[in-house]
C-alpha cells in the first residue's frame, strides 16, 4: 500500500485537486492530511517529516495539495513501477538528468536536454518540454518536489533535512542527491500529472541553494527543474554578470533583452540572499 502524505494550507484546493484525483483511484491507498493552514510547520521538510512518522504504508508518496493524477490507475502502475525501479531511493514525476558539463551560459536555466516528466502545469495545461520523453524509470540526479516517492524502509534511514531545507524549496533537490549516500538512485518514472502552481524562485529559494552547495559541494552542478547551477557561488555570480552584459550588448543592436533582465533579477536575488 502507499501512503499519500500531503501539507495543506488550503482544504478547497486539495478537496479539488489532489483527494479529487485520489478517489478515482483503482488502487486503495492511506491519505495523510498535514494541516498547515495555521502555520504550524514553517518548512516542508518539517511537516512531511511528521506526516511519514504516522504512515503506515510500504511506500511514501509525498504530493503537493494541488495535484492532480491523471488516469485512475496512476497509483496502481506508480508500485509497479516503484518495485522495478534498481537500487530505489526516490522517484517522482519530473527531474532533471546530469550533463558531464554545465556551459556558464546556462547557469539559471533549466536545460531542455536535461529535464524528463510527464506534467502539465496551470490553468492552460503548460506542458513541460523535455527532449526526451520518459517512458520508464530514468535515473536521475535531481527531481522536482511535487511529487515524491520513497520506500518506507529508505526513509526510516533518511528524512527530509530541516536544517538545510528550512522553508518550502529544494527538499526534493536535496533528497535526490543524498541518497546517493546510501548506495542509492532517484528515478523518474513515466507518471503524468497536472499541477495548478507554476513554481517561483524567490530569495529563500536561493538562500536554501546555497545551503545545498555546501552540503553537496563534491558535485560540481547541480540541475534542477527552477534552474542549473555550479556549486561554486562566486562562478555562478560572474555566469549571471556575463549573460546579462552579453544581453545588454546585444541591446544596443536590437535584440530581444528578457533573458538579460531575467539573469540580472537572478544576480540580485542570489547576492541578496546572504
């Protein structure tokens, strides 16, 4: 059985969205309901950690309050695909792979080539563009937190970091990479989904990444589905300077701007982030 774990914030949401979808479902599963609508929890991490502490179920699924599965068996080929997936540490439904080299110009960014998952996002049903469409589990290094599956017997051994991940990003991020230190992968797996939020990165995001660079810092890039980074910060600084300089000369001669000023809003929020 899976254990489906949830923070809310919004019962007309998650009534609508995630339990809508769960009730059509072929397979019975257990519904952990985390209320934050009292702001409680400050983090994620904290609330799903507390959430998996009274599951009882052999898998974990830790879902956003709004998503919404699509198919009625979706839970049904989500533990098959779970119980074929080699040497399972966590899988979801988008993430990106590890390229040998991340090019300086595409610090920021979420390459096209990296990125695998079936999801829609938002009211227009905005579909996730990869290059590659994923029709089994697929390694990867990093997945995206809206949907989260990890066996019971890999949690009771690693639990979402609260130190590290002390608000409500990167905590997928985070995991994917450290099961790596049990000997283990993060898959994702050809799940679709349709998720209402469109995802943001603001400076809590990035002040939680530079805590992901330190813990992680034997990784020289990290990829994730709100942008690709080196470790090192002050390379990530001098990447940002360059695109939006290079985008500012281009400026001058008639080309489109957007991704200069979208690295220049990076630039600042990373270096306001402390």
């Amino acid at each position: 059985m899976i254990s489906v774990i949830s923070v809310f914030n919004n019962k007309n949401i998650l009534e609508e969205w995630l339990l809508g979808s769960l009730r059509k479902q072929s397979s019975p599963c257990e519904f952990i309901g985390v209320d934050n609508t009292s702001g409680k929890f400050s983090s994620a991490a904290a609330a799903l950690n507390w959430g998996a502490k009274i599951s009882k179920g052999e898998y974990f699924a830790f879902i956003h309050q709004d998503e919404s599965l699509s198919g009625n068996d979706w839970l049904e080929k989500a533990e098959a695909f779970l119980r074929q997936a080699a040497d399972l540490g966590v899988a979801g439904v988008a993430g990106m792979l590890h390229s040998p080299r991340l090019s300086i110009w595409q610090v920021g960014t979420a390459p096209v080539e990296n990125r695998l998952g079936l999801v829609v996002s938002g009211s227009e049903k905005t579909q996730l563009r990869c290059k590659t469409v994923v029709t089994a589990p697929t390694a990867v290094q990093t997945l995206d937190e809206q949907v989260l599956m990890i066996p019971a017997d890999v949690f009771s051994r690693l639990q979402f970091d609260e130190v590290a991940c002390d608000n409500w990003h990167l905590y997928g991020v985070d995991y994917a990479l450290s099961v790596g230190t049990l000997g283990l992968k993060a898959y994702v797996l050809p799940l679709p989904v349709h998720h209402k939020s469109l995802g943001f990165v603001d400076g809590r995001f990035l002040r939680t990444l530079k805590k992901i660079f330190q813990k992680h810092r034997d990784r020289k890039a990290i990829y994730t589905t709100s942008g690709s980074w080196f470790t090192n910060y002050r390379l990530d600084c001098a990447a940002l300077s360059l695109m939006a300089a290079r985008a500012e000369a281009g400026r001058w001669i008639g080309r489109n701007t957007t991704g200069g000023r979208l690295s220049m809003n990076l630039l600042s929020l990373l270096l306001r982030s402390g």
